[in-house]
C-alpha cells in the first residue's frame, strides 16, 4: 500500500506540476501565475515546520542532532547556488558568444534569468538551475526564426537538470510516505505547489528550442516522471536505512526552508501598493491553509 501511495504521490507532483504549469503559462489560469510563488512559498514553509520537522522530532534521535543536520542542509544548499551560479553564468555567456556567432545579438534566445537555484532532497544533492521571468518568444516565433544555433542552447540543459531534480524530489516523497502516509501526501502538494514556477519557465525554454508547445510539455512530462524512478529506489534505500529516517526528514525540510526563503519569497520582495502587498500575504497564508487543510482532512479519515 506504502509503494502505490509512493508511485501516485511522484506521479501527481513531477508530471501534475507540469500540467498545471502550462496550464498557467498558455493563458488559462494566467491571471493567477503571479500567486503562485506566494502559495509555493507558503506551501513549502508550512510542511516543512508543521510536519517534517516535528515528525523527525518525535523519533529517538536527539534534537541536537537534528538541528546540526538541518543548519548543514542549509549551508549546503547555500553552496550548491553557488556552484550552480557559478556554471550557469559560464553556460549563458558561451550561449551568448554561440548566438552572435550565428548572427543574433544578446537577444538570440529570448529569455533572461532572474537567478538560479539548487537544492538537495532526503540526502541526495541534485542542481538545477531554474529560469524565472523568462521572456516568451513573439508569437508563431520558432528556433529556425529566432536564428541558426539558438535550437542547441538550453533545451537538453534544462531537461537533464528537469529529471535530476525530479529524481530528488521522488525520494523526498518517499522519506515522507516511509514515515507518514499523511506526511506523503501534503510533501507531494508541497513540491507539486513549488515545482509548478519553475515548470512555467522550463516550458517556455523548451518552447524555444523545440519550436512547439507540445513537445515541450511533452518533454518536460517526460522529466517530470523520474519523479516516480526517484520514489522507487527511495522507497526501497529508506526501509534498508530505516533509522536514518528523522534525518532524511530534516535535510528535506532544511531543503523546503532553503527554497522558500531564499528562491521564492526575494522574488516576492519588491515595491507593490497595499492591495497587491495584501494580496502577495493572503496567497501565502493560502499556501499554509492548504497544507493544514489536506493535512487535517487525511487525519479525519
């Protein structure tokens, strides 16, 4: 029962958020794309204090112990950014120098960065640098329009780094489901909720590159299924290391908390008017509403 639980718990997060994602990014929910890092945000800092953390407090394991994993969790992720900041800004300027080379200016792929980020899962350190505030190209724009070489940069990058984090992400779930089927299930709305903003501009890359939305769905629904590989192997490394458990509880939460406040919410910090600064906190506080509510309606059952 644990292992199916697994398997659709990976499956709706790694290829959900995909649907949902372009769901947002072709127009239909569009209106509501920038919620959704406040939700993300609120979702992940919910699980991460109100059910990772106090799961792995009421095992055996010592809360000093707990705390010292999770401020190294942090202090790792710190600097896998950095390595990733560090590789992506290489790649970009080579992808740059490849563009004007084939004619383009600094605008031959029509998306910029607003910054990377790299994040470990249940132990297993992955990076993936993800694109936010990407620029969609003009319409019925394809790689063959946007210029020569424009179709080889960024779209196998993207999609390896898609399937690695993703594998992350399914022994996440798994760690969670080993110790709690509830704990699984609002882990799985926690990625699903933050994976979906970083699909939205994985998506609009793959676009480029491909020149069609569908085989960039296509091909980042295909990404999104290591998810469940992840969750697999992850169900059968955490019941071999069954007493590790608390710990991998904690690196996961070190990894929520990571992401929050260091990914999400500073793209959250800017200059809006009252409205739009009660609208950022109420999305937040639906973030922690909806995790609590899940959570509290599987317990009722």
């Amino acid at each position: 029962m644990t292992l199916l639980l697994i398997v659709l718990g990976t499956v709706a997060a790694g290829v959900g958020s995909v649907w949902v994602a372009a769901l947002l990014s072709l127009g239909v929910l569009s209106r509501y794309t920038s919620h959704m890092l406040s939700l993300a945000a609120g979702a992940l800092l919910s699980t991460a204090f109100m059910h990772l953390m106090p799961e792995a407090f009421e095992s055996a394991a010592g809360a000093h112990d707990l705390f010292a994993v999770f401020l190294g969790g942090v202090v790792f992720f710190f600097l896998l950014d950095k390595v990733e900041l560090y590789h992506h800004g290489h790649e970009h300027h080579h992808g740059d120098a490849q563009a004007a080379q084939g004619g383009l200016g600094a605008e031959g792929v029509p998306h910029s960065h607003a910054h990377p980020h790299a994040h470990a899962h249940a132990g297993h350190d992955h990076a993936h640098a993800h694109a936010h505030a990407h620029t969609p190209p003009p319409s019925g724009a394809t790689p063959a329009a946007t210029g020569g070489n424009s179709k080889v940069v960024g779209g196998w990058t993207v999609l390896a780094g898609d399937s690695v984090h993703a594998f992350g992400d399914g022994i996440l779930i798994a760690s969670a489901f080993m110790a709690d089927w509830t704990l699984g299930l609002v882990t799985s709305l926690a990625v699903l909720a933050h994976e979906v903003p970083h699909h939205m501009g994985d998506l609009v890359v793959l676009q480029v590159t491909t020149g069609t939305q569908r085989a960039a769905l296509i091909k980042v629904s295909l990404a999104g299924t290591v998810t469940a590989l992840g969750g697999l192997i992850g169900y059968f490394l955490v019941r071999e290391l069954e007493e590790w458990l608390p710990f991998f509880l904690v690196v996961a939460s070190s990894s929520f908390v990571y992401v929050a406040l260091a990914d999400l919410i500073p793209q959250l910090q800017k200059r809006l008017n009252l409205a739009d600064t009660l609208a950022q906190l109420a999305w937040l506080l639906a973030g922690v509403g909806l995790v609590v509510t899940v959570s509290g309606l599987a317990h009722g059952h």
